[in-house]
C-alpha cells in the first residue's frame, strides 16, 4: 500500500512539474529571468533578503494581462536566479490599491509588531480620490508578517503618511539609518524626492526635498531608492530616481545621483545626469534590503511605452537579472558599475573559449557553439580600434545586433529587425549608450534569454537592457567587423533554463 502511495505520489508530481515545464515554454517566454506564470506584471516591490531567502514582491494585477488594480504579487528565491511563485501577498483594500514600494526587516521591534518582523512600506493609490481630483489619492501605508513573509496583516493606523497634496505622492523605499537609529523613508513626489524620518515606522516627519532643478525632467519621479557604496574608503550615497518618460532612449528609465546624505539632506556631488542602464528595459529598478554590504539592484524588464502591448501569453513581463553595485571613477567623476550577481553562474553548463583570433568581416561562431536554445553568456575583450558587431540570429531571419561604434565611441543594441515589433512603433529601434571607460581594452559581458539581452560593457560602468520577441531562438551567433578587430579573449558558455 505504502509503495503504491509512494508511487502514485511520485508518477502526480512528475506530471505537476512536466505540466510546469509545458507551461514554461510559451513563445517569448524568459526562462531565466522571473515571469509571473500568468497575468500582469509591473515594477519589483519590497524585495529584501530574510532567514536566507530572498523576496521579491512585485506590482500586479491576477485578472489579466493589462495594468489593473494593482496586488503585491510574491517570489522568493535562494538565490535570485530560480524563482518560486507564492501566493498573492497585499490586495486592494478601502484604501486603494497597493503601490509600488519596500520592505525592511525591523530588527529590533521599533514598530512593536514582533522582533525580525517583514514590514511593508507601499502606496496606497485610491482611484475614487484620483477621479474626484482630490490630489490627495495617494498615500502611504505598511503592513508586517510574522511568518517568512507568508502571510500579511495591515496595520489598523493606515494611512501611517497622509498626502499633502500633492498629485504623485508615492514609491516609498525604507532604510535604516544606524548612525540616527531611526528609519528613513525615500519619496518619489512628482518632480523631487522628499525624505521623511521615523523611529517606528508609523509616524513621519518631513526632513528635506531633493532635485527640483537636479538631473533629468522629462517626465515624473517615481521608485527612489537611496543607500551607501563604500568608495575609496568612504561612504558615497547613492540616490536612485526613476522617471518616466525621459529616458535617454525614450520611455522609462532609471537616473542616479552620487553624494552625502546626513540623516537629513541629499547633497548631490552629480555634475551630469547618469543613468543606471541606456537600454529601454530597465524600469523601476531598485535594491533588495537585508544584504549586508551586498547592493542588488533588480528593475522590471519592460517600458511603459509599449507594456501594456508586448506579444506574450499568458503573461506580460519580466524583471532583469539581479546586478551588484559598485562605483568607479573614472577622471573627475564617480560612475555606479552593475555586473550580473555571481550567483548566475548556476546555469552555466557547456561552451568553449578563444584566444588571439582575428576578425575580418564575419566570424561565425554558430557551428562552434551549437546552442539552439539561444541561452548563453558572451564574455569577451577587444581593443577599441574599430565598429564591431555582435550578431543574433535565427532561422527565420532575425537579427539583433550588439555593438560598439568606433567614431562616435558608443555601444549599441539594434532591435529594428529582431522578430514582431509591430505592436508599438516605436519598438523596432537602435539605442545607443556612451562608452565612459578611457581603457584600451573593452571587456563586454552579454547576457542572452530567449527574448532579452542585458550588455555589461567595461566591467558594468555602460549597461543596456533590451528585449525582443523573436520567431525562433536566436540560434545563431557570429561577430563581424568591417575594419576587422582581434578579440584577445572568448568565452562562450550555454545557459540552461532556471528552476521554477
Ligand atoms: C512605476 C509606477 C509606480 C507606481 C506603480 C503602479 O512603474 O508607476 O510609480 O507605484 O508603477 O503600478
């Protein structure tokens, strides 16, 4: 009898997780980055590292592939790279639905809701006030779990911030700030950033406002994150400002600024507006709380330009790879580098590497690589003495290609004749990113999904992050360079799908 059950047991979890395998392999469908299994997905919420999990919440909407009234969906993850999709964590309430923004562990109990306890800072939006046109239809709220972030009770004072009216009032990231022992809250509010402080994560108080005349404008702020990098020996703050539009290829995007902050203001030692990624596809991009002196940084992988219209069923979006933060100067100024986490290197399995070879016109690289999947990662240098391309390809006669232009010295990703692109008009596009690295030698890390490329060039100080929607795998690969360049360096490695 035992056998049997045994058995039984085994043969339905089989068919469960060859049902999930199917379900995993739609058209377009990531199979490394994190994807609802169905339904809409939008900006990376209250991810935080907790008990040796890693959580990430996300904006939701479980009734269809359109932004709707927004949940905090819930993942969590060993390690950042196989996802395990939980129950839905927040639903709208009285208050509205739930916004975007974080989550702390309160370590030591300053909200009374437990020691350790998972607190959620996030918006309330109320779409009644936003019809009426109070301006006041946003506010902020938390609620805590005792339980690993399994379950969830609001906090009975919510709102814990009410709005001053003003119109975009939300995102709020928490942190702690030990040297004050007390909580600071990050605040996206229209056009500037403005800090609240709290000792106990219920009650604010408005410390100062940042970015008014500072950075890019071109559309509203939203999703800040604030936290330190140890530079050189010292503490520079970073402050992460999303905007949307205005990007520096259209759409959303996430800018940065570099300086102090002393518990109170934001000083921005910026001279120019720097962005996270000049790729179309790193949006909402913010960093998992818990990590120690681990900065990780993880954005939606989509635009609001065309979202809302990418062709994928029975889901829409992904989110980035998970990327470590760093600084480096670079002349006068201190840039933020992202390099993907190491712990990608899970899905490494075969490839091949290459020395000293030459490129004259075209290598092709497909034979050699015989990956028909079109997972892989690209780890490869060469001088800066001449336009290169990176060629994808597949068998219906895609192509997306990765590049670096000599003259103008800047890296590019052309999506223009990459498969579908018709569902928004602005999709088919090149986007180009400067080259900030003065060094001879460009490293170049590419990080391909089946419909998704994340380039890290010179060691992660120029990254872009596009996706595409192919006909096939883009089974195909090869290198090609007019003026012809050497690649010192090459190393190929197929990547296999993540652990759902
Ligand atoms: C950013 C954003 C946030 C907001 C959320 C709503 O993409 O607009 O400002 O909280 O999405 O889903």
């Amino acid at each position: 009898m035992k056998k049997i059950i045994i058995c039984l047991f085994l043969i339905s979890g089989l068919a469960g997780s060859r049902a999930m395998a199917q379900e995993f392999k739609e058209k377009y469908r990531p199979q490394f980055h994190f994807t609802p299994r169905a339904n809409w997905m939008n900006d990376p919420n209250g991810m935080v590292y907790h008990n040796g999990i890693y959580h990430l919440f996300y904006q939701y909407y479980p009734d269809d592939k359109i932004w709707g009234p927004m949940h905090w969906g819930h993942a969590t993850s060993r390690d950042m790279i196989s996802w395990q999709e939980k129950p839905i964590a927040l639903y709208p309430d009285s208050l509205g639905y739930i916004f975007s923004g974080s989550a702390v562990v309160d370590k030591n109990n300053t909200a009374g809701f437990g020691e350790g306890a998972l607190v959620a800072i996030f918006t309330h939006h109320d779409p009644v006030q936003e019809k009426q046109k109070t301006g006041k239809h946003e506010t902020q709220s938390i609620a805590y779990s005792l339980d690993d972030g399994n379950t969830w009770t609001k906090y009975k004072g919510n709102p814990v911030l009410k709005n001053p009216g003003i119109s975009d009032f939300r995102d709020p990231k928490v942190r702690w700030f030990e040297a004050q022992k007390k909580w600071i809250m990050t605040l996206a509010t229209k056009d500037r950033i403005t800090f609240y402080s709290s000792p106990d994560l219920k009650s604010w108080t408005r410390e100062s406002d940042f970015g008014a005349n500072e950075g890019g404008h071109g559309g509203v702020w939203e999703c800040p994150d604030l936290f330190p990098i140890k530079h050189e020996g010292k503490d520079i703050w970073v402050l992460i400002v999303n905007i949307n539009p205005g990007g520096p290829n259209k759409g959303s995007a996430g800018q940065y600024f570099l300086g102090d902050f002393d518990g109170k203001t934001f000083t921005s030692n910026s001279k120019e507006t720097k962005w996270l990624d000049y790729g179309t596809d790193n949006y909402a991009a913010v960093t998992f709380s818990n990590t120690g002196n681990r900065n990780i940084l993880m954005g939606w992988m989509s635009n609001w330009q065309y979202a809302n219209q990418v062709p994928t069923d029975p889901w829409r979006s992904a989110n980035t790879i998970a990327r470590e933060l760093g600084l480096q100067t670079v002349g006068k100024e201190i840039y933020m580098t992202s390099v993907p986490v190491k712990e990608l290197d899970i899905l490494n399995t075969t490839g091949f590497s290459l020395k000293k070879m030459k490129v004259k016109n075209q290598l092709d690289l497909t034979d050699k690589a015989k990956n028909k999947t079109g997972l892989f990662r690209l780890d490869f240098d060469t001088k800066n003495t001449a336009d290169f391309s990176i060629v994808l390809a597949n068998e219906a006669g895609n192509e997306l290609l990765v590049g670096y232009d000599k003259a103008k010295n800047q890296f590019y990703i052309d999506r223009s004749h990459s498969g579908k692109i018709d569902f928004e008009k602005g999709f088919g596009a090149k986007h180009i990113a400067p080259r900030f690295a003065t060094a001879a030698t460009i490293p170049l890390t590419l990080i391909a999904d089946l419909a998704s490329i994340e380039l890290f060039a010179d060691n992660g100080l120029t990254v872009m992050t596009d996706i595409f929607f192919p006909e096939s795998p883009m089974s195909k690969l090869s290198i090609k360079s007019v003026t012809g360049i050497t690649i010192d360096n090459l190393k190929y490695t197929i990547l296999k799908p993540s652990a759902k």
